[in-house]
C-alpha cells in the first residue's frame, strides 16, 4: 500500500521537531508561536487592517481593466446557439399562453 507524501512529510517534519526539542510538546509549540511573529520577506504581518486593505486595494488598481466576458461571448458557436434556442422558447411560450390546447407532440 502506497503512503501519502504529504503525510510522509508531516510525519518527517514532526519528528524533526521532536528531535530538536527532546520531544517536549510545549517547546514545540512555543518555538511555533515566535516563529509565526517572525518577519519573512515577501509576506508582510498585518498588524494593521486598514493600512493592509489600503495596499491591497493599491495594488489592485494598478492591475490591468478587467475584459468584459460579453467580449468572448459573441464569436461562441455554443453560447449561439444557447441563445438561439432561448429565443425561440420565448416566442414559443408567448404564442403558447394564447393556444387553447396544448402542443402534440410526435407523429401519432
């Protein structure tokens, strides 16, 4: 039976940790939490939300205009005939509300 490399992983990292810290679970965990207060580069801590969602929301006006998706639309042959068959249901269902009975359907 094949093992999981993700748990395969974890398993390596734990007893990594727990080699270095003579298997004590509260050294672990207080290695863990100064580790997470630690800066890495790249990955800033937000301390501040508001400064965050203002950088973020720089960030993203700096990217480019969004493409409508109508603008892929038209040259679909699928998306068509979607639209096609839509109308053609619509006018059914207009001109149907006015029949008395309902439509045959097949050839008997």
């Amino acid at each position: 039976m094949k093992t999981d490399p993700i748990l395969e992983e974890m398993w390596r990292v734990k007893d990594q940790l727990g080699e270095r810290y003579s298997g004590d679970p509260r050294a672990v965990c207080a290695h863990l939490t100064e580790a997470q207060l630690l800066p890495r580069p790249g990955t800033p801590l937000v301390f501040d939300l508001n400064s965050s969602l203002k950088r973020q929301a720089a960030r993203i006006a700096q990217l480019p205009q969004r493409v409508p998706v109508e603008a892929f639309l038209p040259d679909d042959p699928i998306i068509a005939e979607v639209r096609r068959v839509r109308a053609q249901l619509a006018q059914e269902r207009g001109a149907s509300a006015l029949r008395e009975e309902p439509p045959k359907h097949g050839n008997k």
